[in-house]
C-alpha cells in the first residue's frame, strides 16, 4: 500500500492512495464476492484441478485520489477519482451445478474477468461570505465525468444467458456464438474468453463507490447557506 497526503495552504489539499494485492480462494463452482459457504469447496475436493484461483475480491490494482485544488477567482475544485482492475468472475453451466468449458476444456475457477473501474466525480465551488456568520456556497456537481460504462464485475454468471447456440447451452461447452440471437442463423466459433463476457447492467441506483457504476454521466446545481 502507498499513502500520500499534501496540503498547501490556499492551493490545494490532497490524499492518494495505490494498493497492489491478490486474493485466492479454493471453490467448487464459484470464489464468490465474500466466498459464501456454497461456492467453497469440500476438503476432499479441494485440491481438484482448477478449483483454487482469484477470490471475487482479487482486484490487482487500486487507485484513489480525493483533494481540493483552490483557483484564482476564489473557486474550488474538488475531486473523487477512483481506478481499479478488472475482477474475476466465473461463469456456471445452466443449473448452475458447475463451471462451464469452453471448446472441450472446463474452465477454472473465476477464469473470466469484467472490466476496470474508472469513474470521477467532480465538484465546482464559489464560496460567498457575508459578515462573520454568514456562508453562501452555490456549486456545481459533476458524477462520471469520463461518461463510462462501469459494470465492474456484474456480467452474465450463467451460460443460459449468453447468445450461444441451443447445444452448448444444454451440454455446458461454449463453442459457438449466435451473432443474431435469438434468431441463431449466423454463426461464429468462440475463441476467445472475451467473447462470452457479457455485461449484466450496472450495480445500482445511486452515486457513490459500488452503488452507481452503470449509470453515465449527470450534473446537478445547487446552493448551500452555512450561518
């Protein structure tokens, strides 16, 4: 972990944050987000091939950058930036008793990966006082500035969601996409992992780390009086 904090005062105020980890975990169809009870494995299955991999909480890279940037005018930036790599995720055959294979092979655990979170927040100020006792502050506030598709980790967990052909969804062995699903008149075989990583929608409702990632970009005006 690295930690840096910076205040210079009437130019800005800081604090960074970079953790570098991994995260394993044994499991028999899933390394669930908190590697609940029923996707762990047996002790006496636990050493099977493919059943030890990345934990659902295996995120390699993490960054955090949260400061005040004060500019001429008396205006004053604030910023949330968030970044992290992609997490793991596995993908389960259509009764979800087991993890599928791809062209023959079983595939391991978690093997599948979403996609990395970016999103940054951004916050504009202008503070008026008035006396001693008096704050006026209107602002203007900016959630997933870069307007980014952020579905972290919340793609299709079930191969009875993907645009495959009818037999690989029954035998649980993704071999070959429908390129016009559900019709299934256009065929292509699958040769990549990338390929079957479909996004499932965003993680929530509102804004915030972990509750908001699907939503794209908004904006909101407002005025704050402190007395």
């Amino acid at each position: 972990m690295f930690h840096l904090q910076g205040n210079v005062p009437n130019r800005f105020n800081l604090v960074a944050n970079y953790t570098l980890a991994k995260a394993q975990t044994w499991g028999c169809t899933l390394g669930e987000l908190f590697d609940y009870v029923n996707g762990v494995c047996d002790p006496l299955r636990a050493f099977a091939p493919g059943n030890y991999g990345p934990s659902g909480e295996d995120v390699r890279h993490r960054f955090v950058l949260a400061g005040t940037l004060h500019v001429p005018g008396g205006f004053e930036v604030t910023t949330m930036f968030q970044a992290e790599s992609a997490r793991p995720f596995t993908i389960t055959t259509a009764d979800s008793s087991n993890r599928i294979a791809v062209n023959g092979v079983k595939t391991a655990l978690d093997a599948f990966r979403g996609t990395p979170y970016i999103q940054m927040d951004l916050r504009v100020s202008r503070p008026f006082t008035l006396g001693d006792r008096w704050e006026i502050r209107p602002f203007a506030e900016f959630f997933n500035v870069f307007n980014r598709d952020n579905p972290g980790a919340n793609f299709v967990g079930n191969i009875g969601g993907l645009p495959l052909i009818a037999s690989d969804i029954a035998s649980g062995n993704a071999t070959t996409i429908c390129l016009d699903f559900p019709a299934c008149s256009r065929f292509q075989p699958v040769t990549s992992f990338r390929q079957l990583e479909i996004p499932a929608g965003g993680l929530g409702d509102f804004f915030g780390p972990g509750t908001t990632v699907g939503i794209p970009f908004a904006a909101q005006l407002g005025v704050r009086v402190t007395f």
